[in-house]
C-alpha cells in the first residue's frame, strides 16, 4: 500500500485525504477521531489519532476565542460525540495550546449534559438498586458520571449549581470514595456562590421530600471554614474578622438548617453539628439561627430539657436583636435558662441605659479602644513611678537630717515626716466616732490618765 510498490497507492492517498481536506476543519477531523475509535490500536500505532487530537485542539482554542458560528459554544456540543478517553486527550491539547479555562469547564459542562442529561438537569431521579430496579443501568451510569468527574480540570470555574448536580448524583449512585471526595472539595472552594437549593440538593433523596444525607454539606462547610480560617484577621482581644465569603456562607448555611428543621428523622446531633460547624465571628445577629432552632423545637415538640438545651446551644441569646430577645424572652418553647438569659440582658441594657437596640461587636472599635485604654495605663505608671522616686528621696533627706540634729535624751521627740502624715490621715479617717480623741500629738513614754470609773446609782 506504500509508494514503493507503486505511485500513488492508498498510503500517500490516506495522507493527502488527511492533509488536504480532513484535518482543515473542526467536524471533518472530529468525524476522522470517532472513526479512529473504533480502529484502535492500529490507527494509535499510525499516529493518526495524535494528529486528530491535535487539529482538534488547535480548532477548538481558535473556536472558543473566535467564534464563526452562533451560538459561540456550538463546537462545546461537536465534541459530546467523543468518549471519555478520547476527550481527555483533547482536553490535554487545548491546555497546552493556552486554552482558557472558562472553555475547558464548558467543553466539559457539555459533555455531561449529553451523557447524564437526566442526573444534571433533575428531571428524574438515578435508578433504584434493589430487586425493582435496574443495577445494570446504575452501574453503567455510576461509570459515565465517574468518568465526567475525572475529566473536571483543576482549574477550569465550574457553577457550584452544577457541581452539586454532580455530587448528588454520586452519593445516590454510590460513587466511589475518590469520586465523592473529589467533588466536595470542589463544591467547598465555591461554597460562598452556592445557594440554599443547592445545599438541598445534595441532602434531601430522590423525592425532594426527606432529609437524606447532612453530613456530606457538613464535611463541605467545614471544609470551606478551615481555608477560610486561615485567612482571618485577628484583632487586639482575640477577636476575629471573618471574610465577606464567610458571612455570606454562614447566611446562607443558616437558612438551609431553617429548611431541614422541620424533618421528623432530623436528630438532635445532626441539627447541632451542621449549625455549629460555622464559627460564631461569621454572624453578626444570631437572629437567623435562633429561627432554626425554634421551627426545630416546635416540630420536635417530644424534646425533654436536657436534648432542648443541646438544640439551643449552637446560638448566643446575648447576640440576639431587640426583637429576636423579645420573643425568645416569651418562647416557652425554649429552655428556662435562654429565656432567662433573654430576659436579663434587656433588662440590664434598660439599667445602664443602652436602649432596646443591641450593638454588633465591631472587632476595629474594640482594637482602637484597647490601644488607647493601654496608652493612658502606660502613662498613669510612668507618672506614679516618677512620684515615687521623688518621694523616696524627699524621705531620704529627711532622715538624714533628723539623723544629724537628734539629741540624746528622754525629750519629747519632734515631729518627723511620717507621724504628720499619720495625723493628716487620723482627720481623714471615715471609721473615727464622732468625739474620739486624738491621740497624734502623744508621744512615747507619756503615761496617760485614766478615766476615773464611775458610779452611777440610784441614791
């Protein structure tokens, strides 16, 4: 077949084909790659599919950054038609030829849409193991989704929407552990751009009605705070200054623990820990939380105390709002200990005249304060150490005179530094009794009288 035995044979026709005509467009070389499919290994061996892969990359990059045809993403969808493998291979071309990677999430987006349009577009739940349903259409759909996930670039922004159509599908399938892992730490880098709808997704089964796994949002949410922490701002105190992300997430992780509270099969340590995987810095108002926990407490009304006061323990009563205080003050719902704390944190506020509005703590304010309260205390120290080396030098000269011009003898000795000030303090003295004597001017050998006893008869 090579030009050896004659010209013009099919070897250098092949060629020319390949050259001149298959290879100058983007659905010509595809249709060349799908028919290389099915000739493998030979036409790997032949360097035909690198050459495919290649002129496929390279119109593909051109495509994504110029489009020629409306809608932009149309040579997305031409590539839906590979196999996994194949646009792995593809996917590798477009990376190294500089490929945004806005257009590798999209060639990939499209590529699950095709193989798993049921799963992503949540029109109709994965199918059933068991005896009614059909484990050899969950098996080969447990592959197709595996492969999807393994083909995710780690750099291409992917909608958390989608990534958690992804995860949901792998947790009803029983993906493997990698696959799952995979997808939650995904899902956990963009979980501030995520919604309440998409966290229930994940959690709630196939019908949407019951609670089926938290703990996979858990493990997502602790994720994303452990990154999250090691970005924080510490300020003067200890206090920390969580992100804008973060408020965001622990708003939004908030409202989703409101929407699963009403579930009957909701535990009590599951409704805790998902509640307080968020650090207490996150919130400003723990108003949002305190509403999980009373549509909790009124759908789980068989709660003792003990089991209630667990409930409650994920909030603070004293960063609650005015309002929120006023109602957890007449919730009977509540333990007595929250309703108390309610209570006495209004009224305290109303004693030292803070108002009915509770103030946010603001990390900077109380930094600024601490530095100027430490400030003043470093400058009230300087000034009573001065004072007091004056004054031990004043009581040093003092007793140094006294030393020189003391007479010997049994005299009435003169009035030194500390009995004046020991007289100066007797005046001052609030225990003295009104007509006691003062005893400064005394001095030492001086026998003093007596009061004669007397006797008080009725003669």
């Amino acid at each position: 077949m090579t030009d050896r035995y004659c010209d013009g044979n099919l070897a250098s026709r092949t060629e020319e084909f390949l050259s001149r005509a298959a290879l100058n467009s983007l659905p010509s070389a595809l249709a060349v790659l799908r028919s290389c499919e099915r000739l493998l290994p030979m036409a790997d061996q032949l360097n035909i599919v690198q050459r495919c892969v290649d002129a496929v990359g390279s119109k593909v990059c051109d495509e994504s950054k110029f489009p020629t045809r409306s809608p932009d993403e149309w040579w997305a969808y031409e590539l839906t038609a590979l196999s996994p493998s194949t646009l792995q291979k593809v996917l590798a071309a477009m990376r190294s030829r500089g490929a945004a990677p806005k257009a590798l999430a999209t060639a990939v987006s499209a590529y699950a849409e095709k193989l798993l349009p049921d799963i992503i577009s949540g029109r109709a739940p994965p199918p059933a193991a068991g005896p009614g349903g059909d484990e050899a259409a969950r098996t080969r759909q447990r592959g197709l989704l595996e492969s999807v996930v393994s083909l995710l670039p780690d750099d291409a922004p992917f909608h958390v929407s989608f990534l958690c159509c992804l995860l949901r599908a792998a947790v009803f399938l029983k993906s493997s552990s990698s696959c799952r892992g995979k997808l939650e730490k995904r899902v956990s880098a963009a979980l501030n751009q995520a919604s309440v709808g998409d966290l229930l997704s994940v959690t709630l089964d196939c019908g949407g009605e019951r609670v089926a796994d938290v703990e996979t949002v858990r493990r997502i949410v602790a994720g994303f705070v452990e990154r999250e922490g090691r970005g924080g701002v510490l300020y003067g105190g200890g206090a920390v200054c969580c992100s804008a992300a973060m408020q965001k997430v622990a708003r939004t992780v908030d409202a989703f623990v409101g929407e699963i509270a009403t579930d009957q099969d909701l535990g009590v340590s599951k409704f805790a820990g998902i509640a307080a995987v968020v650090p207490k810095s996150a919130r400003r108002f723990d108003d949002d939380l305190y509403c999980a926990v009373d549509i909790y407490l009124k759908a789980h009304p068989e709660l003792d105390e003990i089991e209630r006061e667990k409930v409650c323990s994920v909030m603070d009563p004293l960063r609650l709002s005015y309002e929120a205080r006023l109602h957890a003050s007449q919730n009977k719902r509540l333990p007595l200990q929250i309703m108390l704390h309610a209570l006495y944190y209004d009224q305290l506020n109303l004693r030292i005249g803070g108002g009915g509005a509770a103030k946010a703590p603001d990390p900077a304010a109380d930094m600024r304060n601490q530095i100027m309260a430490d400030s003043e205390l470093i400058k009230e120290n300087e000034a009573l150490r001065s004072e007091l080396v004056r004054m031990k030098m004043y009581v040093s000269d003092i007793h140094r005179s006294q030393g020189s011009s003391t007479c010997k003898g049994g005299g009435p000795k003169k009035p030194t530094f500390f009995s004046s000030v020991s007289k100066t303090l007797g005046k001052l003295n609030p225990f003295a009794r009104p007509g006691s004597k003062d005893t400064s001017n005394l001095h030492d050998g001086v026998e003093v009288a007596k009061p004669r006893r007397r006797r008080f008869s009725l003669s």
